[in-house]
C-alpha cells in the first residue's frame, strides 16, 4: 500500500484529505507543523507528500529544502496564496507540483496518481541494459537505474527532472511547446501555468550543463519551446 504524509496545519483540511485518498486505497498520515512533518517524513519514509506552505515552526518552503537533502520524494505543495513567487519558490526548492485552495478533490486526486506512477515506474533495477543507456556528449542517461550522469559523476535529478529530460532525449530534435510538455510529462490535464516548466527546465540545466546560460543539451526554441540537442 502507497503511502502519503500530508503536513497541513489546518485540522479541518488535513481530515478532508486523508478521508478521500483513504477512499483511495492510500495509507495516510498527517503532521499539523514543519517540524513535526519532517520527523513523520524520516520515519515512515512515504511515497508522496503533500505539504502546506503557511505553516508554525517552520514553513512549507523549509521542509522542502530539508526533505530535498535526503530525499526524492513527490513533493505536492498546497497553498492559499495566488502569487506566482510562491510556486516558482517552491518548484525552486525541489517541489514536483503545486495546488492553490480551495482546489477540487477530483483534481487533487488526479494529481496525487500521476505522481505516484512516476515513483512506481522509478523503481531501479539492479542491472543495467545496454540498450537502455542514453549517451550524449558527456551526459549519459541510464532508464533502467534511474540515473543521470555527467562524464563519470551522478548527477542529484528529482524525479519530475529526470523524466522531463527522458522525454525530450528520446525525442531528441523535435520542440515541444510548454503546454505539451505539461502534457505529456507531468501527465495529466494541467490546471496549472507553464512557469512550472520553464522553472523545472532552469533547473535542469543547472545540474547537466557546464554553463546554464550557454545551454548545450537542453535548448530553448524562442516563441515555441524546448527540445534536446545534445
């Protein structure tokens, strides 16, 4: 069974929560701080968060960047707030999604499963297939481990970083506008805006490139989108 912490400190929606994803079929568990959620975090050790920005003891954005030193863990961050800052800070931090309350069930659950495949589908075998290593440059791309790496060293991708990259890789030359590829990676009818690329892109590049301004594999086709080059 899936495990999800939510860290909430709203009682009244921590409890809608955790009663629809149970419906689901999902093991739920709650912490109402930062503090207490990172405690929770390190010992159950979950398959997915959802995480509260506004929050006592330590905010949202904090456990994100606690949690980030040790885990790759979904992060879904919850937040009242409309501004863009806010998500751009938090997909910044490591986070994979966000949603704005008051949100619809049917949404969140929706993006609570597309996260969960991904943590499924990122399970690493313990050999690798040649044929499943992707080369380019330097860079190398290992589908069956689940791992990325740059002229020897591993490369720290999240999850939602290592499968933008896949896609594009595999379709190596073709551009992709934001919405596809909010599409096709984040894997489902988005409701969000496509700052989230851009921000994930940024940093892609951050971590797989010698110089991100000077952009070697990931490009970016102005007034279009992105696509890989290698």
């Amino acid at each position: 069974m899936q495990k999800i912490a939510i860290i909430e400190d709203e009682k009244a929606i921590s409890d809608i929560l955790k009663y629809n994803l149970e419906k689901e079929g999902y093991l739920v568990y709650t912490a109402y701080d930062g503090e207490e959620g990172i405690e929770l975090v390190n010992k159950e050790n979950p398959d997915l968060i959802m995480l509260d920005i506004m929050m006592p003891k330590l905010d949202g954005f904090e456990v994100c960047r606690a949690v980030r030193q040790t885990k790759s863990t979904p992060i879904i961050m919850l937040t009242a707030r409309a501004e863009e800052i806010d998500k751009v800070l938090g997909l910044e931090l490591g986070a994979d999604d966000y949603i704005t309350k008051p949100f619809g069930m049917r949404e969140l659950i929706a993006r609570v499963k597309a996260n969960l495949r991904r943590v499924t589908a990122a399970i690493p075998k313990e050999t690798t297939d040649p044929a499943n290593v992707l080369e380019e440059n330097g860079l190398a791309m290992d589908l069956s481990k689940y791992e990325v790496s740059k002229r020897g060293h591993i490369l720290e991708l999240t999850l939602r970083e290592f499968e933008l990259l896949k896609f594009l890789w595999l379709e190596k030359g073709k551009v992709f506008s934001r919405e596809h590829l909010l599409e096709k990676v984040w894997g489902y009818e988005y409701y969000g805006d496509v700052r989230t690329v851009d921000v994930t892109v940024r940093r892609l590049r951050e971590k797989i490139e010698d110089d991100a301004s000077k952009a070697a594999y990931v490009l970016t086709k102005r007034g279009v989108g992105y696509y890989f080059r290698g």
